[in-house]
C-alpha cells in the first residue's frame, strides 16, 4: 500500500491507544486493529490484515502484540517494532502496575465485580464481531466453510488444541488450494 510513512511517535501513539481502550485481550482487539491499520491509517490491505492475523495466531505471544510489531516492522522496520511493541504493551504495564496494589480491595468490591462482569459481556460480542467480519471474507468456498466447522467442532466441542487444529488446518488448506493457485 502506498501511504506516508508514520513517525516512530505515530507508531507509538497509535498502538498505544489500541492497547489504552481495549479490554479482553488479543481477540476483542482485533477489530480496533483492522479498524486502525487498514481503515484509519491505511497501513495495510485488508487481505494484509487477514495475513496477519492468521500469522499472529500461531506464533508466540498475544496476538496484539504480534500484529504491532509486524506493522511497526513492515513501517520503520526495527525501530518501529520497538516503537509500536512498546505502545501496545505500555498501557496494560502501567494499569496492571497501577491496581496491583489495590487488588484485593477491588476483587471484593460489588461495583467493581458487577462491572466486570458487564465487560466481559462486551469482549464476548467484539470477538463475535471480529470472527463474523473476518469470516465474511476468509470463508467463502463450500471447503472453506467445511475447513471452518471441522475446525471449530475440533476446538469447541471436541477440545483439540488450537495448535494442532490451525496446523491441521494450514496442511489442508495446501492440500486443497495448491492446484488451484498454481
């Protein structure tokens, strides 16, 4: 894609914002990534996006941080990881390191129980969202689609590690499309 190069603060800032407002972990961030990455700053494609998040799920580490500093890498290269690794992981170091001290007070406080409660409720939909969007545009063929239940059957009801499952998936995924990519 072509778009201006952003300042290593750009870099920054950014995934630091992502990072600052978003709760419930790599998968309820996914939509603030796309939203951000490819709709705001135009940093990538949305098939880049697709790439990406399928190779920041099987490698190691929250999926957040993964995507950061490929995007950061792919920007600036190394000091733009570092930069955009830094942003997201920033805000959750400084609440955790924030609330550590006042742990057992909020643990047991009503307010703050019930409100927790109701963020969960809303990662649980920001995830929905997430796979339903990515969904639309990663399964579209009848083997896509028996790929995706086999997979989901294999995790959800069956308990297969998700490892397993997404190295399976790949294998099938070249055994299926190879011929008809080339």
């Amino acid at each position: 894609m072509d778009c201006p190069k952003p300042s290593l603060f750009e870099l920054f800032w950014s995934t630091f914002c992502i990072g600052a407002v978003t709760f419930g972990g790599g998968y309820a961030m996914i939509p603030v990534l796309e939203q951000t990455f490819v709709s705001k700053k135009g940093w990538l494609s949305e098939e880049e996006m697709m790439d990406l998040l399928a190779i920041a799920e099987m490698t190691p580490g929250p999926i957040a941080i993964n995507a950061s500093t490929y995007v950061g890498t792919k920007m600036a290269g190394l000091p733009g990881a570092v930069s955009a690794t830094l942003g997201m992981v920033m805000p959750s170091f400084l609440i955790i390191a924030l609330i550590s001290g006042f742990y057992l007070e909020f643990k047991s406080n009503p307010t703050v129980a019930a409100a927790l409660l109701g963020i969960r409720a809303g990662v649980t939909a920001l995830v929905v969202s997430a796979a339903l969007k990515l969904g639309k545009k990663a399964v579209r063929r009848p083997a896509d689609w028996a790929l995706c239940l086999l997979a989901f059957a294999a995790v959800g009801f069956f308990g297969l590690s998700a490892i397993l499952v997404i190295v399976a998936a790949g294998f099938c995924g070249y055994v299926l499309y190879r011929k008809r990519e080339g």
